[in-house]
C-alpha cells in the first residue's frame, strides 16, 4: 500500500509541476498579448514596414502637438506606423508603464520625451538589449550626453527672452518667470531661468523678481500670473515658457487691465497667441520649433534602423513671432 500510495503521491506532483508550468506559460503569453493589443494600430490598407512608439505627456500644450505633427510627417516617408501612448502630467511614472509595454512588444521604434533629469542613458541600454530603437526628445539633453537627443534648449529659449524684455525696458525691467510644469528641481537651477538672468546681466538694475513652476491643470497660467502680479506690484514684465500658460497670462492682463503695463513675452504658438500677439497684448512668442523635432526623431530612428552613421544630437532651435511677422 506504501508503494501505491508513493507512486500515486508522485503522479499527482508531476501532474501539479505540469499545470504550474503550463499556467505560467500562459500568463506570459497573455501579458504579451496585452502589450500587442496596446500597441495595435488601426487596420490599415496596407501594412508599414515599420512600428514606432511615441511616448509623451498628457497635455494640450502646442510643444507636444507640433512634436506629433512632425513625427507623423516623417513617419510615411520611413513607412512606420505610429502609436502615441499619452501619460498624466501630474504622474510622469506612467512613462515607465508604457516604456515597459513598447519593449515588451518589441516595436522597431520608441521616440520618448525625456526631461532633464531622466535616466535616459539606463533607458537606452534596455531598449538596445530588446532590440528597440530608442530616440529620445525633449528641450534639455539630459546628462549623460545622450546619443541621438534631439531638442530645443531652453536656456537659449530664456535668453532670447530676457533680451527682448530688457530691449524694451532696460534696467526698470521688474520680471516675472513662469517655468514649465514637465520640469523638476529648484526653480533657479532651470536652464529656462538662468537664460533669463544671464540676459539681463549688461542691464544693471534689472531683475527677475517672481518665478513661479506652473502646476497641471487648464487654469495653471491664469492662477500663477494673477498670485505673481497681485504679490508683487512692481511686477511690469512677464516670460512664459509654454504656450497654455502664456495664453493663460494673456488673459489676466487683459483682464486686469494691465495691457501696455506688463511686458509679455511668451511661447510656441496656438490660434489664441496668435490673435493676442496681432492686438499687442503678447509683445512676442519664443516658438520652439518642435515639429522638427518630431521629423528628425523619425529621420534618425530610420538612420538606426538602416545601419546608416549615428546622426549628432540636433538642436532644432525656435522662431519668432511677433505682429510683423515671423524671424528668426
């Protein structure tokens, strides 16, 4: 009866051992399905050659649109599909969720915005062990000089800003800087700022007397102008640095009646900057030309992808726009 009992103890545990293997291969079979599923794009009549991943934040800013505009521009030209994964900006860890998701999935390609404080160079050497084409965008190249950045500098963004504040009111200028909610750490060490403040150096008198980081949220722009106007009177110049808060600021000063008193100098361009920079109210918006952005991010994925040289970091610069017109 031992015997029995031993040999029948012994089935059941081979049994037990096969349905926990095979269970297991099924759950990994389903997480990949999943990350498929998430990664499907619409049918189309024609298959792409290649499947691109874009992973950006949440929010209406026109930074962010003009960089899906571009990357959709180029993306026909490689014949890539694209698929954009959208995370909250209030929860910038979903970027891991969805950075996760792409290369499980084993896209050919993943354009990601990447803050300036992001782990960019860690990001890269999981994407090559997954056999994924990591291209990363943003403003700031984070450290570690990474292969292929391509952005718009936002100190050069802060500098062009503060000379044409300064141009226009000399040492009175009395400035307020609303920095943008994507960014992290200490207001003063942002590139953005210090642009500012190294333009207003060969002005003696000049400061920058509020900054203030814009915070989520439709409203964000409107609150942080009329906190920094209402705290400080002195206040008779304002930079922004994306173009929801510029357009929020817009409307605080008309609506405060502080048209002509606040010298506002925006960024990036929407149909509303547009028309508050024709009737004065925005005396320039710094439109940083992420559109390009987008078109180059594609560009180098296809120069990865073709065994072509390792394109340099490009820095895609920005435009002027003021009612005469568009400079650069």
């Amino acid at each position: 009866m031992k015997k029995v009992a031993w040999i029948l103890a012994a089935l059941f545990g081979l049994a037990f051992l096969g349905a926990t293997l095979m269970n297991a291969g099924l759950i990994l079979k389903s997480r990949d399905a999943l990350a498929s599923s998430l990664l499907m794009e619409k049918p189309a009549t024609e298959p792409a050659r290649y499947h691109i991943v874009v992973i950006l934040p949440d929010t209406d800013d026109s930074f962010f649109q003009g960089l899906i505009e571009g990357i959709r521009d180029s993306a026909s030209v490689v014949d890539a599909a694209v698929q954009v994964f959208r995370y909250p900006n209030a929860f910038p860890q979903e970027a891991e969720r969805y950075f996760e998701i792409a290369l499980r999935a084993k896209a050919d390609g993943l354009i990601m915005f990447t803050p300036r404080n992001d782990r960019v160079t860690d990001r890269a050497k999981m994407a090559a062990q997954s056999g994924v084409i990591f291209v990363p965008v943003g403003t700031d190249a984070p450290s570690g000089s990474p292969i292929g950045f391509i952005g718009s500098g936002s100190l050069l963004q802060g500098l062009e800003g503060g000379k044409r504040i300064c141009a226009e009111l000399g040492s009175s200028a009395r400035i307020g800087v609303i920095l943008p909610a994507t960014g992290t750490g200490e207001p003063m060490e942002e590139p953005i700022y210090r642009g500012v403040a190294s333009a207003i150096k060969s002005f003696e008198g000049a400061q920058i007397v509020a900054v203030d980081r814009a915070r989520p949220g439709l409203l964000s722009g409107e609150e942080t102008t009329a906190a920094m106007i209402r705290q400080h009177p002195e206040l008779n110049a304002l930079f922004c640095s994306s173009s929801r808060d510029t357009t929020g600021a817009a409307q605080v000063v008309l609506d405060m009646n502080m048209v002509g008193k606040v010298f506002l100098i925006g960024s990036d361009e929407t149909p509303e900057i547009a028309h508050y920079v024709e009737k004065g109210i925005i005396a320039a918006s710094i439109v940083r030309d992420s559109r390009r952005i987008g078109q180059e991010a594609v560009l180098n994925f296809s120069h990865y992808k073709e065994h072509q040289p390792v394109p340099k970091p490009v820095e895609a610069g920005f435009f002027i726009r003021t009612a005469k017109g568009i400079s650069r």
